[in-house]
C-alpha cells in the first residue's frame, strides 16, 4: 500500500513497479522545490511547469528500464535541467543566429535574481545583489543548491555532473570569498545586518565558514 509519508527511496521502487500513485506523491512533493529550481534558469513559468510535467511523464514511460535513484531529489534536479536547457536551447535557436553554447551558458547566470527577489527591503536587494556579483555563476549556483534547497555535496554532484572533490572546492571558494568581501566591504555589512533584516543565506554562509570541516 503506498503512503505519502513512505521515503523516497520506497516511492522510487514503487513507481518503478508501476505504481502510479506512488508517481503522484513524489511529484506532489518535489513539484514546489521543482519550480523554484526552474525559475533560476528560465523566468518563462510556463515553460517549468510543462518540463515538470515532461520529466514525470518520462519517469512514467521508462520506468521499467530505471534502476534505484541513489538520490531522488538529485535526480528530478538534474533530469528537469537537462530538459530545460535543451528546450530554451531549440526556442532559441528558432529565434536567434546567435551560437547555441552561448544560449546555454547565458541561461545559467540568473541565480541572484531568485535570491534578490525574496528580500522585500531595497537597500537589502542592493547589498545582496552587490554581494552576490563576486561569485562566478558556477558558485551561485552551487550555492543555491546547498544553502537553499539544502542538497548534500553528493547529491550537488549528482545534479550537475560534477564530481564530489569539485563541488567541495566551489563551495569552499565561494564561502571564503564572500566572507573576505563581508569584512572588507561595511557597507555591505550594515545593508545586510543593520536593517534587523536577518538573511538566512548570509547567516547561514557565516555559520558554515567557521564550523565547515568536511564533505556532507
């Protein structure tokens, strides 16, 4: 019998066996986080929500030849940017004679805007903004993930088809270098702690610089 509080590892083997209710609940639970992670490469909701539906129906249609999701989230994540990128790719290939590379390579650079767009304050907005345009578009996203959506260094590997070491030493960059532009910059400082606006992802960054000793 499947339950909707049944692990996703369950849901996962459950699926593949053909049940399709047990296909409803992991969509009912990653449908949300799905759309918020569309949203960093594509503003285009619609465009999401019919890669969200694309990707579930090809679980569905393939099940049979799944093996055991070692991370279902990872695998959703991944699957849906493979998706995406490969429709905003044909769009804009339709549309532009502008190189396809450069198409995939503009669409992952759109991860502070997210961030930005979750603080209602406008000097917050422009600290944040300032703060994140130090880091490479790699690092924002990778930050994303971890800090956000909370995904292990494993599972970040998994999504973005990087190995474990090099997603290590992306977040461990990206810390250092956000904590060196904290300190050198007061400015940025007052903006983000001085308006009794506390920042999860700014905390959070601090938190970890000090107490971060290893791989999740």
């Amino acid at each position: 019998m499947v339950d909707g509080s049944d692990s996703d590892h369950i849901l996962w083997q459950q699926m593949r066996q053909g049940n399709d209710l047990a296909l409803g609940h992991l969509f009912d639970r990653y449908v949300t986080k799905l759309i918020n992670y569309g949203k960093l490469i594509t503003p285009d909701a619609g465009l999401v929500e019919d890669s969200i539906q694309d990707v579930f129906v090809s679980l569905w249609t393939n099940r049979k030849n799944l093996s055991q999701a070692n991370s279902v989230k990872s695998y959703l994540y991944a699957s849906l940017r493979r998706v995406l990128i490969r429709k905003i790719a044909h769009q804009r290939t339709e549309n532009t004679t502008h190189n396809p590379l450069d198409t995939i390579l503009a669409i992952e650079d759109s991860y502070e805007q997210w961030i930005i767009k979750q603080q209602k304050e406008n000097t917050t907005k422009q600290a944040v903004a300032q703060l994140l345009q130090t880091l490479t578009p790699q690092q924002k996203k990778v930050i994303y993930l971890k800090f956000y959506e909370q995904l292990t260094y494993g599972e970040i590997a998994d999504t973005l088809q990087l190995n474990v070491k090099t997603v290590y030493n992306i977040v461990s960059s990206a810390l250092h270098r956000l904590q060196r532009e904290l300190n050198e910059t007061s400015s940025l400082n007052a903006a983000l702690f001085g308006t009794g606006s506390w920042l999860g992802l700014i905390i959070l960054l601090e938190q970890i610089i000090t107490t971060s000793t290893g791989l999740d």
